[in-house]
C-alpha cells in the first residue's frame, strides 16, 4: 500500500479527470479539451503566478494618435507625453489617471469628458525637447484621444468559466489588465515590453556593459481564474557616467588617448565603437545650466582639436576652438573624437555623460557569454524567493493604477498545486546501438599545429575513438590517411585532395572524415560542412583539439552518439510498449516537424539569451529594422523509419520576417516519399501498408496569436501534400512552445532532482492551462544549471483523438531518442532536429562568398532593394548533397536542456 496522503493525492487527480465543462457554443482556435491525464505519480509543485481578480467595473479603450506623425516616437517619449498630458495639461479629465501602453492604446476605469463625439485633442509642450535649439521655441505635440470601446470584465468570468469563445472582447479586457499591472513600473524603471530592471541588483561585465535584475509580468487566463505570470530576467545596460569612460571600458583601456584619431586611432575601431553606441542618449550642460539631452548618431572621424565646421556669418571652426572662445570652456582633451547628434550637431566626448537604465538592445558580445550566463542562471529554491522579494518592487498593493481599476494580487503566495510525474520510456539500447553503423576508409584531417597536435595525440585520438567505438558496437578501421593541412589555404581543395587518396586507394569515397580543428576555428568548420554536407556528401565529424587531449572514453562514446546517425545508424529507441501510439503496427506514424530562424540567428549563436524573456513568444527573433531583405531559413524534419528514430530534413529560404513556412506542401511531400521509400525499400513492408495512417506533426514555437493563421495555412499545406500521394492519414498538429516564463519548483525537498528541480517528467494540465483548449506543460529533462524551463504543449488539431495521458507521453518518449544525448531532453528529438537545420543554413552558402548573416550590415529598407537581397539569398543556396539526404547529417551538439536563459548556444560555439 503506498502512503496515505500518495494515495490521497493519487484519488484527487483520478477524480478531476473527467471534461471540464465547456459550453458547447463556445468557439476555439485549437482542440477543445475533454479531459485531463491521469498516468504518473502525483508531484506538489510551486509555481511562479499569482491569483489576481477580475475587475468589476467598465473598462473604457480610447485610441491614441500622436501628431505630427512623420516618424514614430520612442515609447519612452509616448510615455512622458501622456504623463503631462494627464498630470499638468489636463488633470480635470484624467483623473483618476488612466493607463497607456506606449503605442496605441489607453484604458481608464471612468468615463473621460472627450465631447459629443467622444473625441477631444489636447496640445502638449514637453519642457526640455532633445536637440531642439531653446531659440526656436518647444515642440508643440497633438495628442489626439477617442474612445472606441467599453469593456465589461464579464467576459473574462464567462472565458476562465469556459463560457465565452476567445474573442476580440476577451483579448481587449486581457490587454487592459496587463496594461494596469505595468503602468506603474513603466514609469519609474527601464522597461523592455514585458518586463522592467531596477540596479538593486546588478554586475559589472566590462566592455561598457551591466547587467540588471529585472522582473517579467503578464496577466493569463488559466482554468477558473486569472492569473500573473511573474518572473525574473536580466537586462543588458550601458554603463552610467561620462562617456569618455563608456568609450574606454569597450576598449578595455584606461588611456583617453587611445580615443584621439591623431593618437593612432584606426577607422575600423572607430566604426566598431560607433555600432556600439549609437542611438544611446547622453546628457550635456548648457551654458545657462540646463542639462538636455541627446541621441548619438555617429562618431566623427577627426578630433576636436582637427574638425571644423561653417559659422553662419561665414567662415569656419574648430570644435575645440569653439568651445573655448564662443562658449567659455576650454576642451581638457582637444584630440578626442566627438559624436554627431542627429540635427548634425558635433559635441566633445568629455561634455557627455551617459544617463543610467539605457538597454543595449544590440547583439551580447560572444566573448561576455559566460559572465552573462552566470548572472542569469539561478537555482530554483533561489530564483523563487527572487520572485517573491520582486513583488517589494512590482508593489501593486501601492499603485494607483491597480488600485483604481478594482484589481488586487495575492501577493507573497504562488500558487502550489498538483503535478504529475510520467514513467520515462523503455528504451531499446543495451549499451550498444540498436543498429551500429561501421567506419571503412575514414580520413583524419587535423588543422591544429603539428608541434601542439603532433602524432602522439593523433594515436591516443584514435584510440580514443575505436575505444569508444567498440562500445557501442560501431565496426571503425584504423583511418586510411592521416593528414596536417594549413587552415589559412583553401578548406574544400585540402578535403578533396583527401578524399582523392582514398578513393583512388579503394575506388570509393571516405565514409567519414575526422576534423580536427584548433581553438577559433569556426571559419574552418563552416567550410568543413559546407565541404561535407552539400558539395561532396561526405560525413564530417569536428573535435576541438583542446578536448581530445586526454579526453577519456567516454568522450569518444559520446562522440559516436553523432557519427553513427550521420553513417545511417540508429542509436536507440523507444520499446513499443512504452509508447504504443508511435508502434502500432496497424497505424504507421510519421512525426513531422517545422522550424524557423531569421537571418541573423545564423551569425550569432547566443543572440536569444536575453530576447526570449521579453519575446511575445514566437520562436523566431527577427532581423532589425532595415533588414527586410535579409531571409529567413525554414526546415522541415521527418521520421522515416517505423520506430521514429531516424530522421531527415529539408531546408529552404524564405521572405524575412514571415512566421508561415512557405514552402511546407513540397517539403512535406518530399519527407512523406523518403517515408514510404524506406519502409518500403529498408524495412520490407509491403508497398500497400508503407504509408503513414497517421502524421504527428510539431510546430516549433509560434506566438499564440498567430495559431489561426498556422493552422489555416500550413495544415491545409499538410493536407495537399497527402492528396497528392493519395495517402489519407490523420493528423495531429502540436505547438511547442519555448518562450515563456512558467516554473515549476518543487514545494517537498524530497522530491527535487540533484540540481534542485522537479524531475524529468513532471507534467500539468490543469490549474494553469488554457481554459477552454487542450494544452500542457511537460518539463522533460533533468536539471544542470539554473532553474529547468517546462515546454508547453498547444493542440490544435487532432484527427486522432488522442487522450490526454497519450499525448503526454508520446512527446515525452520522443525527447529520450536525441541522437546526441543519453538522456532525455527538453523537448521531442526531432524539435531540436528543426532548430539545427534551421541554424545550420549557413553551411548551404560557399564560405568564399561573404554573405553577411548579421544584422550589424543592414539593406536599404527599400522594397526593391530588399527584394533584390532576398533573391541573391535564394539564388546562392545550395542544396543539401543527395548522399546526405538520407543520413542525420544534422546531428551535432546541442545543450541537453533549456535552463534559465541557457538557449541552445549552437554548433557554432562548440564544434564537436
């Protein structure tokens, strides 16, 4: 018998099983939920939300139009705009205050005195205009206000009862009470749409950067209630002072003269500095004493002692002499450079100071990622009293703003309920593969120094690897050539010359080759897979020297994880009575996947650290502004073999900043042939039983409001892909979602993992889901660093009807077969599959072709211009080699789990 209040639990989740009650006319964009799973043993959890009521008053939406309206202004501006507006210009009418998001809309809890029409203008000086000469008077802004809705909160008490259908009411009443709760902070602290950072807690990184703590905040329906979301963040800030030191710190210099272009300052750091700084703001004196504040455009390429400028009587000046004749203050260091403002003007660097709270909104330094990682990572039982002390700071018991629309928070209780804890799947391995691929004829190519990588370390490397091989009962030869090549030459000449060797030895070519590759050596590495993948289809596996010396066996076992898949092998999978829904041999299934990234996510590996907690969760941060031209890469992944351990992929360009994966029809189809083909060709089935009957097809990371266009359009894509092949299969489409700040703590010490987490399978579906629709959250990998992220689950479609616990564990088992990894990870296989495809579109361009993947070198925003950049994008695609086409080519390193902000950090900074 287990323990009584076990098999309490144990009855109370048994018992709340059966249907919520939804009522039958309510609409929803993704599967109605029936029911909730049952499988597992029951967990008490902690989560990071908080109970808070709903309104009981009207709601009153006004739109907001700021003239002139030539540009848009920074919300910070819209911001302080509406704060005189209602403070000095018209406090008779906004009182009591109302509250603004910054763009368009600004909600009050009573009704404003706007006229017959309810529409009134109101005309707005702010008192210090940036950049403004004091001699051409303040700018006059229009705000105009007009009401164009009034919110019944009754609609949020019928949507979290299951009443009411999620309509553009409900949308609006959520958009009012997330606007409330962040009204105040908006305005006190630096801000970055969902979540604000405070210094109470902060660390100096060097290169002119701080981290802050910051604190997310979004109100969410969940079922019976409403519900805030807090959690913790970090943010990327300039560091405060003069802005001589800012310079400084970049350089990681103490000198100022290193600042002086006559002191021998080169361009190309001058430039580099200017990426850095521009668009921040400074503050400067005037001679009367008022402090005004500018925005940096640019730095100018001779000091203030050497750059002139016309004077409107006539004639010229320098800056320097300027200063000290016309304005009474003599520059202490004249040879430094100065920034140009946007109005042209030019200003000393030792006039500025950089005002605190300014984010970075630019890329995270490759070189800073460690520090930052190590700043934002916490431990769960340390990230939860974080949380709780965040809500000294969220404060919403003292805001007017939550106050006055009848909105109160449980404070200091996050709310704990009951979890489940799945079993993990049997897995069929045994310690060796379930189908060992062999190694004949393979190459080494080793590009470190032959002083520091000499033949001693060649042979401790292959013994390491036959080792490690015979493990896992991989067949490997010792390698037919062993070769030093200069990374400075030419990358695909030097592997073809090898591949020449051999092929003249054994009339075939290598069937592996081992780079080994010095520290840096991304550049190589690209041109290795560019080399393998796509122009020769030859299987290439990267080691960093510094991890073959005296790595241990293990290493190398780890190492053949990747080299038997990408040889056709099969590392282990699920036993079929662990996961009947992806074995029944009477429903063959194919589990299909698509995935997304921007252009710039291909240059920088960790550039989501930080993106992801203020995402509006979608899993694609998209190029700057300015970038349109630049595409984005689309990857489709397919399991062909019945067991759903083997994988391929299709990867294609595609229009920037689209979430629709465009070309899904011909990539679908193209996966369901390989599909049929191997079953056919591979297993032996029968030509008349090779199809799939059901197709298991997860969205990598979309925003919850673009789920109507994803089902519309790439479901019906799904579907014409099947009619054309005349296979009629049912379909179940899943959304993953990654980008969102629900935690799980564990409330009993006895139930944490090692690192302090819930365990490896702990999975809700109530309490704080979707109140209408079919949804979970399943954290399904064991803890490393910081605080486990759960994967949430959205079921849009199911042909299939499948249960509840089903589907929990079907996803569950697919994160146990990641061909890289022995234990599971935090989302299905082939997801990640996805994710690499997508970020390793690089490798399809020829590595002597300077395509540029960042965002730092943006296009003309010009429609024209941007199409022509998007058509040399596709035009230089290469496709993937036919002989890789088969193979998981893909299969390289990735972080086993997603903790904290630890996203994928990408091949690109670990070349294993």
């Amino acid at each position: 018998m287990p323990p009584r209040s076990t098999q309490r639990a144990k009855n109370d989740i048994t018992s709340q099983a059966s249907a919520p009650q939804t009522a039958s006319h309510v609409a929803t964009i993704g599967v109605k939920r029936s029911a909730f799973g049952t499988s597992g043993r029951p967990l008490p959890i902690t989560v990071n939300a908080f109970a808070v009521t709903i309104p009981q008053d009207i709601i009153y939406h006004h739109d907001i139009v700021i003239y002139p309206a030539e540009k848009v202004l920074p919300v910070r501006m819209n911001m302080e705009l509406i704060r005189v507006l209602q403070e000095r210009v018209a406090p008779d009418v906004f009182h009591p205050p109302c509250v603004y998001d910054g763009r368009k809309n600004l909600f009050s809890s009573h009704k404003l005195q706007l006229g017959s029409e309810s529409s009134r203008e109101f005309d707005v000086t702010l008192e210090l205009p940036s950049e403004v000469p004091r001699s051409k008077g303040p700018k006059v802004y229009k705000i105009r206000i007009t009401e164009v809705a009034q919110i019944n909160p009754e609609v949020l008490q019928r949507f979290i009862a299951g009443k009411q259908s999620h309509d553009n009411a409900v949308l609006t009443a959520i958009t009012a009470l997330n606007v409330v709760i962040r009204m105040e902070p908006t305005m006190k602290y630096p801000f970055n749409v969902r979540s604000f950072f405070t210094d109470q807690e902060k660390k100096d990184i060097g290169g002119g950067l701080e981290l802050w703590r910051g604190y997310f905040q979004s109100v969410r329906p969940a079922s019976g209630r409403m519900l805030i979301n807090i959690d913790i963040s970090s943010g990327t800030m300039y560091k405060p002072g003069p802005l001589i030191n800012l310079c400084l710190d970049f350089f990681g210099k103490s000198n100022p003269n290193i600042l002086a272009p006559s002191a021998g300052l080169p361009d190309r750091e001058r430039l580099r500095l200017q990426r850095f700084i521009s668009g921040i703001r400074v503050e400067t004196a005037t001679p009367d004493g008022r402090r005004i504040t500018r925005i940096i455009k640019k730095l100018s390429k001779h000091g203030a002692a050497a750059l002139s400028f016309n004077l409107k009587e006539g004639g010229s000046m320098t800056v320097s002499d300027y200063f000290r004749n016309v304005i009474g203050h003599p520059l202490k260091l004249p040879q430094l450079i100065c920034i140009e403002i946007g109005s042209g003007a030019l200003l000393p660097l030792e006039l500025c100071t950089v005002p605190p709270g300014q984010i970075m909104r630019k890329q995270v330094p490759p070189e800073k990622t460690k520090t930052v990682l190590d700043f934002a990572t916490k431990q769960p039982a340390e990230r939860l009293r974080s949380i709780q002390n965040g809500l000294d700071v969220l404060s919403y018991g003292q805001s007017e703003y939550v106050r006055n629309f009848g909105i109160s928070v449980a404070e200091g209780r996050p709310m704990k309920m009951q979890a489940r804890v799945l079993a993990p799947p049997v897995l069929k391995v045994d310690k060796k593969f379930f189908r060992p691929s062999e190694v004949p004829h393979w190459a080494i190519v080793i590009y470190e120094r032959k002083e520091r990588f000499n033949e001693k370390s060649v042979e401790d490397m292959i013994q390491g690897l036959r080792s490690g091989a015979g493990s896992v009962g991989i067949r490997i030869d010792q390698p037919a050539v062993i070769q030093w090549e200069n990374g400075q030459g030419n990358i695909a000449n030097q592997l073809k010359a090898v591949g020449k060797i051999i092929f003249d030895r054994y009339k075939k070519p290598p069937s592996l080759m081992v780079v080994v590759l010095p520290e840096g050596g991304n550049d190589i590495y690209t041109s290795v897979k560019h080399f393998g993948d796509i122009t020769m289809g030859i299987a290439t596996q990267c080691l960093n020297s510094f991890k073959c010396f005296k790595a241990k066996r293990q290493y190398y076992s780890n190492v053949m994880l990747k080299i038997n898949v990408k040889l056709g092998g099969i590392n282990a999978i699920p036993d079929q009575r662990s996961v009947q829904a992806l074995s029944d041999p009477s429903n063959p299934t194919i589990v299909m996947v698509s995935g997304h990234a921007p252009c710039s996510y291909l240059s920088n590996p960790v550039c989501l650290l930080f993106d992801l907690t203020d995402s509006q969760g979608a899993d694609v941060i998209h190029p700057a502004p300015g970038s349109d031209g630049r595409p984005s890469f689309t990857a489709l992944v397919a399991s062909v073999d019945s067991n759903n351990a083997k994988y391929v992929a299709e990867c294609a360009v595609q229009t920037s900043r689209k979430e629709i994966v465009e070309e899904l029809e011909s990539m679908a189809k193209k996966a369901l042939q390989m599909y049929i083909g191997y079953r056919t060709n591979i297993e032996k089935k029968a030509p008349q039983i090779a199809a799939p009957k059901r197709i298991i097809f997860y969205r990598d990371g979309v925003s919850e409001g673009q789920f109507k266009q994803v089902l519309d359009q790439e479901l019906t894509a799904l579907k014409k892909a099947c009619a054309s092949l005349n296979i009629n299969a049912k379909i179940t489409f899943i959304v993953v979602g990654k980008r969102h700040h629900i935690r799980f703590f564990p409330t009993n010490k006895n139930d944490e993992d090692k690192s302090g987490n819930c365990p490896a399978g702990t999975v809700v579906d109530r309490d704080i889901t979707h109140p209408t629709e079919f949804d979970f959250y399943l954290q399904s990998h064991g803890g490393l660093l910081g605080t486990s992220r759960p994967a949430h689950y959205s079921i849009l479609h199911d042909d299939n009807a499948f249960s509840p616990d089903t589907l929990q564990s079907l996803s569950f088992a697919l994160c146990h077969v990641y061909a890289r990894s022995t234990r599971s990870v935090s989302i299905p296989a082939p997801v990640y599959y996805a994710d690499i495809v997508c970020s390793r579109a690089k490798n399809h361009y020829d590595p002597e072709s300077q395509f540029d993947f960042s965002d730092s070198n943006t296009v003309n925003s010009d429609a024209g211009q941007a199409q022509t950049t998007l058509e040399a994008f596709r035009a230089n695609f290469k496709p993937l080699n036919p002989a890789q086409k088969k193979l998981m080519y893909f299969s390289v390193r990735l972080y086993p789990c997603l903790n904290d902000d630890v996203v994928k950090l990408k091949v690109f900074s670990n070349l294993q």
